[in-house]
C-alpha cells in the first residue's frame, strides 16, 4: 500500500496573510498528501490592530527570545509526519513571539527530531535575523532544514515600513492615492505555487538535497544587498534597547514604558535617517566589498547556520 506523505504546517497568523501564503504554496498538493495545520495560539492573543505602546512594548521578549506561552497544541506529538512546515513572520528582526514559543517548547523538540523542515516566511522585507534564530532552533530540535521561502513586500523599505504601520495600528491594508496596498504582493501570493512541484517531487523520493537550490531556481528567497546592512546595524540596535527597557520591568510593566516611549521615538527617525545612509553606504561597499557582501547575501539566501 502506497501511503500518503503526511504533512504539518505550524503557523501563527494575525491578519491571516501567512495562510494565505501557506494556501497558495500548498494547494497543488491537495489530494496528493495528508497536510494537518496546527495554529499557534498564544496564552492571551495579541491585539490586532495594535495599540502604538503595546506594539513597542512588544519588542524587548520578542528580541530577547523570552515569549508570551502559548497553547498546548492539538497535534499527538508523537505522531509521524514526512514533512513540516514552519510558517512563520518575523517581528523586530526576530521571530514572532508564538513561533519563539513552539521553537522552544518540548512539543516541538518531539515533533522536529530528525524531520525535514521547511521555513516559509510571510513578512515585510527584513527576515535574516530571524531565519537565523529560527536556523539554531532547527538545529537544536535535531530538524534537518531543507528549504526556505520568503515573501516580502517589494514596495521600497520606507513605503512597506509606513503601509505596515499603517496596517498595524489601523488595520487598514488598502491602497491610498498615494501608497500602495499593505503586505506582500497579491501576485506574489498567487504564484506562490510554483514552489509545490519541487516539494511534492521531494516528499515522493524522500530525497531533499537538492530541493532548496529548485526552491531558489524558482526565486524563492530574493535578497537585496542593502538590506543585509540594514539588518545589521537596525538588530545591534534592538539589542541594546531590549536591554534598557526590559531592565526595567516585564511586559506592560509601568516602570519601563517611559523608555519604550524614548525607544518608539528614535525608531522612526532612526529608520528614517538610517535606511538612506545605509543605502548610501551600501553603495560605496558595494564597491569596496563587493565580494564580501555577496558572500553574506549568498549565505543568506542558504539554509546553513554558521
Ligand atoms: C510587532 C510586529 C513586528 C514586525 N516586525 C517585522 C520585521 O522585523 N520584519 C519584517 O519583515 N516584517 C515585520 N512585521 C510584519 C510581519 O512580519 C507580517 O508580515 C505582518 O505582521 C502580517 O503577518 P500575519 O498577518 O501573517 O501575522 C512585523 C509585524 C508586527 C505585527
């Protein structure tokens, strides 16, 4: 008897543009595969949309990789699955709060053991510090990674970083007369099921070697150097902010929303001022580096842990 390879998609979603994504990717594996979704609910739901505090207030655990609990999921986890898919959005470079949880909880150390994994990411455009939190849970858990997908907004980094605040604080995803619509392209969601074939082709051979170079044939991590410098001075930054603030207290602590509020501030005048400085400044290294910074785009685009 040929049995059905059995799927697990993980998934956490606020505004359920994750799965979307992770309809569209799967849907030509219907009748193909077995595929049981379990959804990350976290112990009490964050709000959406946000209220402005609460949304930075989020930021010191979700960097620091201390999160809210959640759930017990509804998956035996004990069950066998061929596949699993970790679904997952970043938030503040990092992974979203309820993912942390899963990556972390005994639940996922059964579930992920000796399992190929793929990581597929809904988000804005700055997914690399996350990927590689997620790269040593992967690891830790004893999960092999066998490819990466990554939808991001392609709208320039300032005009996806106001239609998501937008999105965030008002719920409001739609086009203005001046901005695009909120979120990742509705055409990059609607092609995203190129990425099935290889992953079915894969599932039948139990052969995943080769499957995240036919992922990246299919353009299915696109990496624009300035970005990769980006990355990196905005997550220093994080860094020490979820230090000063958390220094102060928990989360929602009174003590510490005074220099939340100092953080929220700088931020945007932060990312403001940095993100065409970067840009600039990738330029000249681009120049003076160009090797280096290649190599640091390539192994992003990778699924290795350094
Ligand atoms: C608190 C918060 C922080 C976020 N931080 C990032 C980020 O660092 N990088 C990024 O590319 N997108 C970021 N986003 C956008 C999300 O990754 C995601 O695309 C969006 O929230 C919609 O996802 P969902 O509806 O599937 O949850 C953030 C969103 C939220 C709510």
């Amino acid at each position: 008897m040929n049995e059905r390879p059995k799927i697990l998609v993980v998934y956490y979603t606020q505004t359920g543009q994750l799965k979307r994504i992770i309809d569209h990717v799967l849907a030509p594996l219907g009748g193909k595969a077995d595929i049981t979704f379990e959804q990350l609910v976290p112990v009490r739901p964050f709000p959406f949309p946000w209220g402005k505090q609460e949304f930075y207030d989020t930021m010191p655990e979700t960097v620091q990789g201390t999160p809210r609990g959640i759930e017990p999921l509804k998956v035996d986890v004990n069950a066998h699955f061929d596949l699993v898919i970790m679904a997952y959005q970043p938030w503040f470079l990092s992974p979203s709060q309820p993912t942390a949880a899963f990556l972390q909880s005994e639940a996922a150390a059964g579930l992920l053991k000796d399992k190929p994994v793929i990581t597929l990411l809904g988000c804005r455009n700055m997914w690399l510090n996350a990927q590689e939190k997620v790269k040593g849970y992967l690891q830790k858990a004893g999960a092999k990674l066998v490819g990466n997908i990554v939808l991001v907004d392609k709208s320039p980094n300032l005009v996806s970083l106001i239609t998501v605040l937008r999105w965030a604080f008002k719920g409001k995803k739609e086009a203005t007369r001046f901005l695009p619509q909120a979120g990742v392209q509705e055409n990059e969601i609607l092609t995203s099921d190129r990425f099935a074939a290889p992953i079915a082709a894969a599932l039948e051979n139990r052969q995943w070697d080769k499957l995240h170079q036919q992922l990246l044939n299919l353009q299915s991590v696109e990496l624009l150097p300035n970005l990769v410098l980006l990355e990196n001075n905005g997550i220093s930054a994080f860094r020490f902010w979820a230090r000063f603030i958390s220094a102060k207290g928990g989360p929602g602590a009174p003590e510490r929303q005074g220099r939340v509020t100092m953080y929220r501030s700088l931020l945007l005048v932060g990312i403001f001022v940095l993100t065409p400085v970067t840009l600039i400044s990738s330029l000249i290294k681009l120049n003076l580096k160009r090797n280096e910074l290649a190599r640091e785009v390539e192994y992003y685009k990778g699924i290795t842990l350094r």
